[in-house]
C-alpha cells in the first residue's frame, strides 16, 4: 500500500485520455525512471468507478508489458487489480512481475548498471535486505518511531506529514530462512546516501537524507532477498512509498552485476549441480484434473487446478493468474484462457471450437510466474476430439455397453455426472507386466465419489475387486492386457461399464512399494531391454541423495 494524492476517474470520452494519463502516473511513479517508461499495450487496461464508494479500479485481460529504458527492463506485470482509493488516498496494487533484459549496446549496458544501482541503494529492496542480515547500521539506515498525519495542502490533495520521535518500538525477530518484522507505531526510517561513486552530478557528490515511512496492519515476514508477504500488511510512505513500477528490481538482482543483454542458457558448472537446478527451475508445479479425456467439436472442458511449490512440496502459489492453451492436431492453438488463482487452485473451462477437426489435441496450463522458465515445466495432457458424424463407439469385452454410452445414457436419466480415470504408476501402461494401477472417481465438481467394482478380463473372467479409499482416489495391481475393463457394482456409476487404457506393446515401468518405516522398494521393469544400462535416480526437494546405474535384462 501508498500513499498518493487524490485523482479522479470520469466515464466520459473527452476525458479518457487524462484519466489514463493520470492512472498511469500513479501507476509508474513520478521519479526519473518513470520518466523513460512507456506502457506498450495501453489499451489493454479497463478503468472503472465504484458509483457507491467512489473508489477506481483497473484490470487488465493481458499482462501489461512496460518498457523501462532507464533500467533495461521490458516488465510484465499480470496484475489481478489496481485499487486507488481517493478518499484515503491509497493506492493498491497486485500481481506479478516479470523482468526481460531490453536489447543494447555497451553504451546502454553501462547507463543501465549505474541506474540500478542508484535505483537500488535506499530502496524497500535494500532495506529489506538489510534488515534481514542485520545489517542496518552498516548499510547506513536508521529506524525509529515517528508520529503520522494525513493533512491536506492548499489543492486540496491528501498526503501524510510526519514528527520523528526518539523511541523505537520496532519487533524484529529473525531465523534461519526468515525475518519478522512488526510495531504497533508508525515507523521512521531514515537512510544516508553513502555511495558518491554513483553521484553523476555536475557539481559533485553531495550527501543526502532520504527518510520513509510505513506502518504495520499486520507482521512482515522478510526473506533474503527482499521478498516479503504479505503484501498489504505494511502501508509504505515516503521515498519508499514512491517506489511503484519505475523503481522496482527483480529479486534476483545482486549489486555489482553487469547488466546482460542475453540471458545466459547454461550455467556455470557447480560443485552442487541440483542446486542449480533448484533455481533454474520455477517454484509452481501445475496438476490439472479434466472432467473427461474424449470430446466433441462444440464441447466445453471443463477443468480444476491445483498448484504445487516445487521445493517445498506444498501446496501454495504466488502466482495470480493461470493459463490454459489448447492445440489442435496441427499444432495450432484452438483457443486460450486466463483465471485467477485462489488459495492455490483455480477451477475454469476452455472451449472446443465447433469446427473443430477430430484427432489428439493438446491441453496445457501454466502460472504467470511460469513464463521466465522453461516450457517444459507446463502442465501437458492429450485428449481426443472424435468426428461426431461417425460411430466411434467400441464395444467392450464381455459388455453390450459402451463407454460413450454409458455417459450418454446417464446424462439422459438425468443422474449426476460421473468419470472414473486410470493412473498407471509410473505413467506407462506396459503389456504383459504387473504393475499397480491408480484410479480416481468423480463427480461433475470434479469432487471424489465412493465406488466399488470388479476387474474383468476381456472374456469376462473377475481378476480383482476394487474400491475406493477413503478419500476418494484407489489403486489396485494388474497384469497389463488388451481388453481389461471395470465393472461397477456398488457406489457412483453403478452399472457402469469402463475400459482401462489400452497397453503400450513397450516401454519401461518403474514403482515404489514401502517395506518398512525408514526403507522401501524401488522396481524397475521393461520388456524390450537387452543389456542396456539405466540410471535410477533419488531426488529430495530437488537435492539428489542416490544414484545407481543397473542392467535390464
């Protein structure tokens, strides 16, 4: 949160221009590098007034790409809202950033590194960062209480005047990988300016006093490298309280660090090469769960997502925004949708055109945090669009009902949706090994539902009975065939029947069975290897713990 002067949004025409012009202003900041920035997809940004509340919001159906010259970054910021509040004069923004490294030449390489670092030093970002390595004193910054008050100057704009005191009610409570930071008063902090190898003015370097201040709703939790959350439980003012997006670096700035105009595709060789990879690779991992695998032209998917911290395992996301693209057989997206993110899941739907042509088409999702990585990190799944002009139904072994069907059927009987998907551990589905197979049963929420059956082979003979767990999801082992399928007897879809998938003829499975508290069992199978060596690797939050080459035979 900052602190601003009060603007005004009006729905007339005439003056669309001057409102986004003044929203812009805010929305920049009004320092020298706000001076070279320029926002390339203007009209991209809806702005809009609340007719009760008289409070101003913008939104955005794209990322807004803002080109800062004075720093050289091109800056996507996929922003969920922008709120200015006129009465109280607070401006609230959230999103995510992402930073591009702008084309340039050794002249532009050296502006942009002397700019950073003058952006940088007393900045939230190099404060935070000092807070965090208690090193504040050093770093030239002081904090102490100070008493706030709103007044307004002669124009009638609202802005904060401040009395510094000499006490200082600051919490700072630091651990291992985090710091807390908290007072019930407002806080002062004062920085001295103690770089004149920066200062570029033509009368020298002059020391200089910047003072900020910022006052607490709730305690900050600050990391090493600046990031703090959450984000509104402190309200910047100030110099700090200027900084908006003209003034903001990208966490993994490091002071010193020549500005690049290529990012690097290999790192350097490291003695802990998986912690490399640990930061080469993005935080969110992306699982989607559809609401069927076979489609018609004119249908809708419908979808729910959850979303996963890679290194901590759990399930949690700064992300704002998740992306859906479909592909069509010839590679070509068929359509894209964008849903914002809550509590680390987003639940949406992406149409299939009318025209669409039958054949394997291709789902992926992403975050917006997922952008600056690689492309392979994206949630990909295949699904079929069948020609509804020709009769593609197969009749099960054993059954006069097929999938299709069945689902037609329910729908017309009007009883709730029901799906029931085959996971293979490992991935692989491999003809003639045994391996165990997961299900998971659900309802048109996508929500889990219980079911029992019967695992039949294709001349109708009971291999196994199978049942849901007891919170939704089951397993069950098999001998992979052609022509397996389930047949429900008990529970959601009863009745029904529904085929496993259709084995691959080679491959490779590989499955982990616990033996005890502290040991399990690793099995590696295949049916086509001859002699050929393999690797089986043990990762733990992206930390390597075992490694060993075998033989399959």
């Amino acid at each position: 949160l900052v602190q601003l002067e009060e603007i005004t949004v009006s729905s007339k025409a005439k003056k669309r221009v001057k409102n986004y012009t003044t929203f812009t202003r805010l929305l920049l900041g009004e320092t020298e590098n706000s001076q070279t920035c320029t926002i390339r997809n203007i009209e991209d940004l809806f702005l809009f007034e609340d007719p009760l509340t008289g409070i101003i919001k913008g939104r955005s159906h794209k990322p807004i790409q803002i080109e800062n010259k004075s720093l050289g970054y091109l800056v996507v910021y996929d922003f969920s809202d922008v709120t200015f509040n006129p009465t109280t004069g607070l401006l609230q923004f959230t999103g995510g950033l992402y930073f591009q490294q702008l084309p340039g030449n050794d002249r532009n390489i050296q502006k942009w590194t002397h700019n950073r670092l003058t952006t940088y030093y007393g900045s939230r970002m190099h404060f935070l960062r000092a807070l965090f390595t208690d090193s504040l004193n050093q770093e030239s910054y002081k904090i102490s209480d100070c008493k706030l008050v709103q007044v307004k100057s002669k124009s009638g704009a609202l802005f904060q005047n401040f009395t510094p005191l000499e006490t200082n009610s600051a919490r700072i409570v630091r651990y291992p990988d985090r710091t807390t930071f908290f007072s019930s008063k407002p806080l002062l902090i004062s920085y001295f300016n103690n770089h004149p190898e920066l200062a570029s003015e033509v009368i020298g370097y002059e020391p200089k006093k910047y003072e900020s201040t910022i006052e607490f709703s709730d305690s900050l939790t600050v990391f090493r490298n600046g990031y703090f959350k959450p984000p509104f439980a402190a309200t910047w003012g100030g110099e700090m309280g200027n900084e908006r997006i003209a003034n903001l670096l990208p966490y993994d700035f490091v002071p010193g660090q020549v500005a690049q105009t290529k990012t690097q595709s290999v790192e350097a060789v490291s003695a802990d090469p998986l912690s490399s990879l640990q930061k080469a690779a993005g935080r969110d991992q992306v699982f989607v769960q559809l609401d069927r695998n076979i489609y018609r032209p004119g249908d809708t998917i419908f979808f729910q997502s959850f979303i996963k911290n890679r290194i901590s395992g759990t399930f949690e996301s700064n992300s704002i925004a998740l992306y859906t693209l479909l592909f069509n057989p010839k590679k070509m997206m068929a359509d894209s949708s964008r849903f914002k993110i809550r509590n680390s899941t987003a639940s949406g739907w992406i149409p299939i055109p009318v025209k669409a042509e039958p054949g394997k088409y291709r789902f992926t999702a992403f975050t917006g945090m997922m952008q600056n990585y690689d492309p392979a990190e994206a949630f990909q799944l295949d699904l079929e669009v069948i020609d509804p002009s020709k009769n593609q139904e197969k009749i099960l072994p054993g059954s006069n009902i097929s999938r299709d069907t069945a689902r037609d059927s329910t729908s017309r009987a009007g009883d709730s949706y029901f799906e029931l998907r085959f996971l293979p551990e490992g991935g692989n589905f491999i003809e003639g090994i045994r391996q165990r197979v997961g299900f998971n049963a659900t309802n048109g929420n996508g929500e889990p539902v219980y079911m029992e059956g019967l695992l039949k082979n294709s001349s109708g003979t009971t291999l196994d009975t199978i049942k849901s767990g007891i919170y939704g999801p089951g397993s069950f082992f098999c001998t992979a065939r052609t022509g397996l399928f389930i047949e429900i007897n008990k529970g959601a879809g009863s009745k029904k029947i529904w085929p496993l998938p259709m084995p691959k003829t080679k491959g490779v499975t590989l499955s982990v069975s616990p033996l005890e508290e502290r040991a399990f069992l690793v099995d590696v199978q295949s049916d086509y290897y001859a002699s050929e060596p393999a690797t089986v690797v043990v990762n733990m939050d992206l930390t390597q713990v075992f490694s060993r080459e075998i033989t399959l035979n």
